[in-house]
C-alpha cells in the first residue's frame, strides 16, 4: 500500500484516508467523503449531513452536507480531549466553539440551511451549471437583449 501511495503522490495524485473513530452520534459514519457525497446524493431530502472522520487526523472531524444540489465538507476541529479516542468538549467550525454535534446541526446547519432556501428562492437567484456561462456573461447578455 505504501508503494501505490508513493506512486500517485509521484503522479501529482494524494490518497487521504481517514481513521475510523467510535463517535456516539446518529449523524456520524465512519465513511470517506466520496462515500458520503454518494450517500446524501442518493438520500436527499430524508439525509442533510454526515458526520465522518477527517483525514485530517483525530482532532478533526468533517461535517459533510447537501443543501439543494450543493454539497459542502467543513473542517471541525476538536478541542480539550480527555483522551485520544474521545470527541473533543470543544468543538470549532469557522472559528466558532460549539460544546457539542447537536448544537453545530441547530445552530450552524440550520440556519445556513434556512438562508440558502430563501437565497434561492429569490426572484433574481439563478443556478449556475459547471461549464456554463458565468453570472457576468448572463448578465452581459441580458443587457445586450434589454438595454
């Protein structure tokens, strides 16, 4: 195995591999983030957010969540843990300390989840498709069309 890794870093490729953890959470699986794109793609609406472990290392957890058809891994970092294999009583998204998962869901997720519907909702809001015209380029035309 190491010899494959030696390989695809010399091939400009980088196999992150997480460590399983044992963290008491619904929300938490011990997934790569491919796994867990697949997993909420495949469950959404009835699944928003994964829980899994960072490859990071084991002061780290990613949050992985999909929010219409945008998907978002974000780094929480794990502070003041009594041991190794414990989740941290200090957990830290975005600069922000949060004392535990749920509170992160309740007060990060949600609301994050909230303004993204009405953001989208907005009469003016368009989804911008990979390899289509930027926003500038639509609001370019749009001008030509409508001076």
């Amino acid at each position: 195995e190491r010899r494959t890794l030696m390989k695809d870093q010399k091939a400009g490729k980088v196999r992150r591999r997480f460590k399983p953890r044992n963290v008491s959470h619904p929300l938490f699986k011990n997934c790569s983030s491919e796994e867990a794109t697949e997993f909420l793609k495949q469950n959404y609406p009835e699944e928003k957010v994964i829980i899994r472990p960072s490859s990071k290392g084991n002061n780290h957890l990613t949050l992985t969540t999909k929010m219409g058809e945008l998907i978002m891994h974000m780094d929480i970092e794990e502070r003041n843990k009594p041991d190794p294999s414990s989740l941290g009583t200090v957990l830290v998204l975005n600069g922000k300390k949060y004392e535990e998962l749920d509170e992160i869901i309740a007060r990060y997720i949600e609301p994050l989840e909230s303004k993204m519907q009405e953001m989208s909702g907005h009469k003016k809001f368009v989804e911008i498709e990979e390899g289509g015209p930027t926003v500038e380029e639509m609001l370019r035309e749009q001008k030509n069309r409508e001076p």
